[in-house]
C-alpha cells in the first residue's frame, strides 16, 4: 500500500490548510476524518485507547483475539459510499463475508428460529412455529421497508439539528404510527409469542426498550432482510485499521493513548483542544466521537451551556449496560457443530426481563445470552483447533437508583452465565475454557467514558431520537459537531457511519473555509 509521502510543495500547502481535530478513534470518529480529509481539511485524532476502534477494538488473550463490541455490517454500502467518497476501494481494504444463518433464536421450550436472507426459507421456518403467522410476516416485512425508506435513507442521513426538520418529518410519522412501539407493532402482525420477541428485539442492538421504541425502528429488519448480515474477517477491528490507513494516506494523523481533555472556547467559538497532558492543540473545527454526555459534561466543563446542561443530561433515558464475557476454548472446533456464529438464547421472560432491565433497573436471576462463536468463519481468531467466543447479557445500567455493584458480584454473574451456556448450549464449555475476560457496564464507564456505563449512549425512545437527540451540529458551541451512537441518527454500526456522512453535509469544504 502506498504511503502518503508528500513533497515540501505539499507540505507548506498541506500546513496552511484548515485544521480538524476529532476526538474519539470510533468508527464514527474515523468516518468523520475521512470525510474530513476528503473535503480538503488537515486532520488529527486523538483517543485515549492504544488501539483505533472505540467499542470497535479488539483485544488478545492466550491466543485469542476478541471483538470488544459489535459483531456484524448490515449496511456494507456505507462503507463503500464512504471509501467511494476518499476516492479508495472498501472492497480492496476490507474482506466481508456474507453469513447464510444471521442467527439463530432458541426459546426455553427448545423452539428454534434461523434467521436468513431468504424470504422462503423464513416464510417456512415461520409456517413451522406458527402456519397462521406466515401472512403476518409478510406484512411485516413490506411496513418495515417502509420505515427504512423514510427512517433510514431520508432522516438517517441528513441533519434533523433544525426545528423545521422535525415539523416537516412529523406527517410521515404520523402516517407510520411512530407513536406505537415496536413490540406493538410488531404484535399486530404476529400472534405467536416467540415470534413476536424475534421480530421486535432488534432495537437491543441500538441500547433500546423494544417495547417503549418507535415503531420507527422496525427498520433494522428490513436493512438486515435487504443487504444482509457480513462479518469482517479479522473482526470490525480490521475495518478500523483500514479506516487509520485511508487517513493518515490523506496526510491525517491518528494519535493513540492522547486523551482529550476539554475543548477549548473563546467568544463561544471551539478554537482546539487541551490533551490530558496539558498540550494544546488549536483547531478551526472541532468534531466529537466521545458520548455527548461527557463531551457536555466534563470536555465544555468550563463552557457555559443553554440546552445540554448536567441536569438534562442526567434527566436523559440512557441505554441498557452490557455484560459481557469473552472466552475462548481449546479443542472444541469440532464441538458443538449446531452452534454458529451468532445465537441468541432466550431466558423464561422477555417482557418484564426488558422491564428489570431499562426500568426498574434491578438485575434478575434469569437472562437472555447474544452469543458470539466467530471461529466457525475466521479461523484466524483463535489457535489451531480452539475457539473464540463472547456471550453478552444486557443489565442495568449504573444510573438507576441502588446500582450493581459489578466489583462484588461480576464474577458471580459470569458463573451464572457459564451455567445458563452449559446447560443449553455448549455442554461441558468449563472443561475446555482457555481464555477469560469479563466487562462490565463498570467498564463502559472506565474505558469508554460512557455515562452510566450504558452501552449505546442516551436511549433512542421517540423523544429522543431526531431533533430530540443531541444535535450533529453543536448548540453549544460554533464550530464544535458531534458525531456517533449519541447523536443523529444513533447507536450501531449504520447510524455512526451516516452520522459521519450528516456531518460532511454541515461542514463547508476546506476551500470554503479559508484554505491558501
């Protein structure tokens, strides 16, 4: 791969050109320097972690390499479009393979449903559990292409900072029912209980109470159904690292284990940074990839704000805490053959386990598992015959009153966890362990700066989402954006991709900002 290697010629231009600084190595952050180094500016970021990545980043025990966050690309186009934009190949940079099994949901009753890409295999697996449903589901899928087409390729990737934006968005919610939620949505097409679970957790994989969403939010159905579900080999890690060459190609800098600290203002303008280590770097913009509820809170701790005071932030509904543990196993790859890359176990409850969870904030004795096993499609994760696992478990998060307390009992859960996956699905799992790490919404907090230590950010409910949410463009500050799982559109991979594509629609070329 050619570096960036530019002559003095370059360099003079390239040193009077606008100045960027992106706090957070996110796959938001990242989108957004390319973007950014795309539209002529000279770019630097600046995270706190050792490796670029965010939730995205990776780490290695005992051979095995760990996917810290999320698991899947939904929306492979983005990343295209955004590799298109900097003038690069994402295919060239990045190996996606497709998943025929998405994944598979089990029930307690020993009920299975394997989710695909094929509308006939479903409609069968459907007809199976439930022969009345099968109407329902198509139904289903035809409503949900219609939120994806208005939620997702018209809101989603454009600005909803204005007032005006929202008034004229609102016919079309109306229209689409925004006010049910998607459970209640989701119950009106199906009558089987497992189904209607299978339907409508989806939001999860956003932080969000699948029965207080908006309906709205029965897209990710459809983005799944339509572009499928791939896995990155080498893990979203890779896609990261790919990210880091395309920038620092463009002359960016990617600065690791350099956290900022405070974003600096004069006359209520963003004029740079102050790094933990009392450096200052000046910027033209600023753009913030860290949780608007610690770029508000603690990074314009000196700035006096209008809208996103401390006391809104903490009045703000945030997302479920997640708990995960991530093992590995030696000699197991012939083990085990039913289990794929994901499963998903459900507990004896799904309504009041949503309800402990997002509202009474209490941990329960019983759970549901997100189980990932990537070693049956990257060999390269685990050594020679082993295999590389995580089981994630949504809880609580840290802001409800009388909160877990993760430093007494988190190795207490991790054996509750452990029992629930031996007993339903890898029998004997203890005999072959090899590798252990467990996280924490303890965690979150600490290492991704995450209030609460909520895993997604502020909650995506219907009075939180759009104009509702944190805006891409700073009210705070002029020349401060933000981007990421807290801001427009929200959480998961898609929506931090397009929150970086919102950002370049707000952000003027550097030409038009005063390049030489």
């Amino acid at each position: 791969m050619t570096r960036f290697e530019p002559s003095l010629h370059d360099l003079a231009n390239f040193a009077d050109r606008p100045h960027a600084v992106v706090i957070g190595a996110g796959l938001g952050g990242l989108a957004s320097a390319m973007r950014l180094g795309a539209k002529g500016y000279r770019v630097s970021v600046f995270d706190r972690l050792d490796g670029p990545g965010g939730r995205g980043s990776a780490l290695v025990e005992n051979g095995h390499r760990f996917d810290l966050g999320p698991t899947i690309v939904t929306a492979p186009h983005l990343f295209e479009e955004l590799w298109k934009t900097c003038g690069r190949d994402f295919n060239a940079d990045v190996e996606l393979r497709p998943l025929e099994t998405f994944y598979e949901i089990r029930w307690p009753d020993g009920s299975r449903l394997p989710v695909s890409q094929d509308t006939q295999a479903m409609r069968r697996q459907i007809a199976r559990l439930s022969p009345n449903d099968v109407a329902g589901y198509d139904r289903f899928l035809c409503e949900s292409a219609a939120r994806y087409t208005y939620g997702f390729e018209v809101l989603g990737r454009q600005s909803m900072h204005k007032l005006s934006d929202l008034l004229r968005a609102l016919p079309v919610f109306v229209r689409l029912r925004a006010d049910r939620s998607v459970y209640a949505h989701v119950a009106r097409c199906f009558r089987d209980p497992r189904l209607r679970m299978a339907f409508s957790f989806h939001p999860l994989f956003i932080g969000g109470d699948p029965f207080n969403v908006t309906s709205i939010y029965t897209l990710v159905s459809h983005l799944e159904k339509t572009f499928g579900v791939h896995y990155a080999i080498g893990g979203v890690e890779a896609i990261a690292k790919a990210m880091v060459r395309v920038i620092e190609e463009q002359g960016g800098r990617v600065h690791m284990d350099a956290e900022v600290d405070e974003i600096i203002t004069q006359n209520h303008k963003t004029i740079g940074v102050r790094l933990k280590n009392g450096r200052m770097v000046n910027a033209d913009i600023v753009v913030s990839n860290a949780d608007p509820g610690h770029t508000y809170r603690h990074l314009l701790r000196h700035h006096k704000r209008s809208r996103w005071t401390n006391i809104r932030i903490a009045k703000s509904r945030w997302s479920m805490g997640l708990f995960v543990w991530y093992f590995g196993t030696r000699g197991t790859r012939d083990l085990w053959p039913d289990v794929g890359h994901h499963t998903i176990l459900n507990g004896p409850r799904f309504q009041s386990l949503v309800h402990d969870i997002f509202v009474r904030g209490k941990l329960a004795d019983d759970m549901s598992l997100y189980v990932h096993r990537p070693s049956v499609t990257d060999s390269g994760v685990a050594p020679d015959g082993a295999d590389t696992f995580y089981a994630l478990s949504p809880v609580p998060h840290l802001g409800h009153e009388d909160p877990v307390d993760w430093s007494s009992i988190a190795e207490i859960y991790r054996d509750r966890v452990q029992n629930v996956l031996e007993e339903q699905l890898l029998p004997g799992l203890g005999k072959y362990l090899s590798a252990s790490k467990v996280f924490t919404p303890e965690t979150f907090r600490d290492r991704y700066l995450s209030p609460y230590g909520a895993g997604f950010s502020i909650e995506p409910r219907i009075l939180q989402s759009a104009w509702f949410r944190p805006h891409n463009v700073s009210e705070e500050a002029k020349g401060l954006y933000l981007v990421g799982a807290g801001t427009h559109p929200g959480a998961g991979l898609p929506g931090v991709i397009s929150s970086a594509e919102v950002l370049s629609k707000l952000v003027p070329d550097a030409s038009m900002a005063g390049v030489k």
